[in-house]
C-alpha cells in the first residue's frame, strides 16, 4: 500500500463525517420547524412574537 492510499482514505472518511453532520443538521432543523409549526397550530406562541409586535419593557 501506499503512502497516498492513507491520505485519499482520511480525506474520503473526512468528507462522509462533514456530509454526515451537514444532513443531520438539516434534518434536525426540519424537525424542529414542525415542532414550531405544531405549538403554533396548538394556539403557543413564542415569547418573541410579543416582543416584535412593539411591546415595551
């Protein structure tokens, strides 16, 4: 084996772990979007929405 069959291998495992995190960040992020969806649906709202709509403290 050589020298450069070690360096393609890190470089390929690399880049699976970067594509692994990239797609589980996406899918957890459309997950929490639903959840988000289904609070809102269910009547909770988020405590920035009343702040946006020009209430002082």
């Amino acid at each position: 084996m050589s020298h450069a069959f070690y360096i393609y291998l890190s470089y390929g495992v690399s880049a699976l772990i970067v594509l692994a995190l990239i797609a589980w960040v996406w899918l957890d992020g459309r997950a929490r979007q639903a959840e988000l969806k289904a609070l809102e649906a269910a009547g909770i709202r988020r405590r920035s929405a009343t702040a946006a709509s020009g209430a002082s403290e």
